[in-house]
C-alpha cells in the first residue's frame, strides 16, 4: 500500500507517557495508572492504554494514502483521505476496552494466557470522522443491508502491520454488514481522537472504532475493506477473543465451537484505590468506573464496604451539568459512567464495586465462575482490601 508502511521491527516507535504501566515493550502494551484513568470523563490521548499486536505503522505520504474496499463488481475501489473527509463528520464518545483488562486478577485463580492487564484497559474517548455506513454507502451498499445481491454478509478490516500470531500477517477482523450499514450503529472510519488527529499508536491516519464491542474489533491503520460472504477467518477472530467456559483447558479447546466475542458484559472497577491499601480511619471516597456494551446504560452502580454484604449506591455522571440518566437520549450510550461513594472505614475490610446495566444484567460475584483459559472479560465484582493504619509507621 503506498502511503502507509507495515514495520518488522521496533525501530520506530512513538514516545509515550513516562507514567503508563507498560504490560508488553514489544509489541508496546501499557495502561495508565488509576487514578489518571478517573481523573476526566474523556481520556486524554496519552492516558488512553494501548495494545497493539505488532511495530506501529508510519504514513510515508498521506496523499497517497487510500483504503481499498475489496468485494464488489470485481473491482477494487480505492478511497483517499480526501474522499473520507467529504463525508459528514460525526463525532461519536465512545468506550474503547480490551477484552483482557483485568486479565491479571484472573490468573490469580488459575493461569491463564495472554498480556497481563489491571483495571486500566478501557478509555473513553471523542472520536471523529466519517461513518462506516456513508463510506459504504458511497461504493454501492443501501444502508441498513443485511446482505448485498451476491450474499455477503459481513465486513472485514484489514490493517498493515505485522503481527507475529498471523505469521507476519496484518491485523483484521469483520463485524455483521448490518452494523456495519446501520448509521444508529455508530461505527466509525475515526482521523481523530478527542478533536485532534489521531496518533500513530491509536491508528493514524484511519481507524475502525466500533462503539459498544470488545476494542479487538476496532482494527486500527485501515488499509482494506473486503465485503465478504463468512466472517473473517483471521487469528484474532477465530482463535482468540471467544469466551470458553471454565471446564475448557488447553487439551480439550476446539475453537470452532464458539463465536467470537463481539459486545462486552458490563463491568465496573474501583480506581482511588489500589489492591491493597492503607488507610487512616476516616471518610474515604470510592472513584471508579462502569460501562457496558450494545449502547446499554448503566443503571446502577452499587458499593459495599463489607466484603459485599450490604451495599450503598454510587452517584454516577458523564458530562458536567447533565444528570445521568440511564436510558436517556442526552447521554453518551456507547460511553462509560464514572461512579463515586462516600464511605466510613471503620475497620479493615474489603470494599466491592458492582454495576447493573439497564437490562439488569449484574457483575458475577467471583472470578472463579467466568474463568477461562484467554483470561478475556473478566467482569467480576472488583474487590480491593483496605487496612486501618497510619502511612507514616
Ligand atoms: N491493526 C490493529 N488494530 C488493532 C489492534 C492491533 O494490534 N492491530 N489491537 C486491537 C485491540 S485487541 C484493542 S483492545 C484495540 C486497542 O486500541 P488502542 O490501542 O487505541 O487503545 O485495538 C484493536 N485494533
Ligand atoms: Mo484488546
């Protein structure tokens, strides 16, 4: 693809914020501390976690950069940074989480593989740019089609870089051609990120953002778009990101027998508090987040300070000065909900976060219960350990 480059090694990597945690160096896999990640309901850029599964692409020549859109009449169409800015632009906040986040609880119980996570892999962002259902809708596909007169059904995007689990293959992955054409959907060809251009770590110049899905379908560095008949059948869709139940172990997986994750369970952490901590005896206040996927709200977000024998509600918010209403239009539906509680330590114990989404769907109570051998959507009620005492001992 001339414009945009595919990197075999890790020579040119952009610099990053000194404070990440870095999970992996290479590929570069970091998140931001806790408290950074509550601190503002849009995630600034350099606090936003990333993953990546290979070197970071660079751009030699934005002109000559195109996306091609591969599948129909024969004929690939290329598409050029001018003819994706002609399009609307909508800007659509949206929570962008990896699968793994939490991983790292998870393999507490039983190992699990894949990149060690915190609490930390999600971020909340102002994406902009072009929607997925203009763009096909300029080369041909009705909106809201669910298949197209030859019997494609899905759409795939395909990245440039190089990611050892596809032998050197780019990244790629497909979503249903009927969220792909839906424009209440939301899904995005993203140039920018919180009202500037996207980074090259976040997918400069363009970006798929899949609003309310596990962030591993948001293929980053778009290169092609194949409308195709099956799903796409790449690693990352076909032996990764699926959810096996706790029986499954590496002896006895066949992946074929699960889809692939796509929307994400709701979830919640606590972030003003570290695992374990030491505190004096007095008021605390419990800050963290809460999200879940398919644009569902969050209707409650519930606190205990008894290891999860009685509960308090949090008090939740997304914009200043807009309450937080669950099911309503003046919320950001694909975006999480920051939560907060005041609360009396009188003795050592456990404080617990769960949230409930408007379908009532709840947290499970223990990890143990959702493990699975990928270590993915660990969801469970997050606990962190608090000990009376004075810092200063
Ligand atoms: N091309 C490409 N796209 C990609 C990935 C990747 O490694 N390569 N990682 C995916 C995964 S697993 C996640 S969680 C998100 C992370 O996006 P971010 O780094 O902007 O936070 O990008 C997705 N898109
Ligand atoms: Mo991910």
């Amino acid at each position: 693809m001339p414009g945009l480059r595919g990197l075999s090694d890790y020579s040119q990597e952009p610099s990053r914020h000194p404070s990440l945690t870095i999970n992996s160096k290479e590929p570069f896999n970091a998140e931001p501390r806790r408290k950074d990640l509550v601190s503002s309901y849009v995630t600034p850029v350099e606090f936003f976690y990333k993953r990546n599964h290979g070197p970071i692409p660079v751009v030699d020549d934005l002109d000559k950069y195109s996306v091609s859109v591969i599948g129909l009449r024969g004929i690939p169409i290329e598409l050029f940074m001018k003819d994706i800015w002609k399009l609307p632009k909508y800007t659509v906040t949206a929570t962008l989480q990896c699968a793994g986040n939490r991983r790292t609880a998870m393999s507490k119980t039983r190992p699990v593989k894949g990149v060690g996570w915190d609490v930390a892999a999600i971020g909340n962002a102002v994406w902009g740019g072009a929607k997925l259902a203009d763009v096909l809708e300029l080369v041909g596909i009705p909106k809201c089609s669910r298949v197209t007169p030859s019997g494609q059904k899905h759409v795939e995007f395909v990245s440039i870089d190089k990611c050892k689990e596809e032998n050197g293959g780019p990244y790629k992955a497909s979503i249903p051609l009927i969220q792909a054409t839906n424009p209440e959907a939301d899904v995005l060809l993203a140039y920018e990120m919180n009202g500037e251009t996207l980074n090259r770590d976040h997918g400069y110049p363009l970006r798929v953002i899949v609003p309310g899905v596990i962030g591993a379908r948001s293929v980053k560095w778009l290169d092609s778009i194949n409308i195709i008949v099956e799903e796409c059948q790449g690693f990352f869709m076909q032996r990764d990101y699926k959810m096996f139940p706790p029986s499954v172990n590496w002896n006895n997986i066949s992946w074929p027998t699960r889809r692939p994750q796509m929307d994400f369970p709701v979830q919640s952490a606590i972030c003003s508090l570290d695992d374990v901590n030491l505190v004096k005896p007095e008021k605390i206040t419990v800050k963290g987040y809460a999200a879940s996927g398919g644009g569902r709200g969050i209707e409650r977000v519930d606190i205990s300070v008894d290891g999860g024998k009685t509960w308090v509600e949090a008090s939740k918010s997304q914009k200043a000065g807009v309450p937080y209403i669950s099911d309503d239009e003046s919320n950001d539906k694909w975006a999480w909900v920051l939560f907060e509680a005041e609360a009396n330590i009188p003795q050592s114990t456990e404080i617990v976060a769960k949230a409930v989404d408007v379908a009532g769907n709840v947290q499970p109570a223990n990890v143990d219960d959702i493990w699975n051998l990928r270590g993915i959507l660990n969801t469970s009620w997050h606990r962190v350990q608090v000990r009376i005492g004075h810092s200063n001992l």
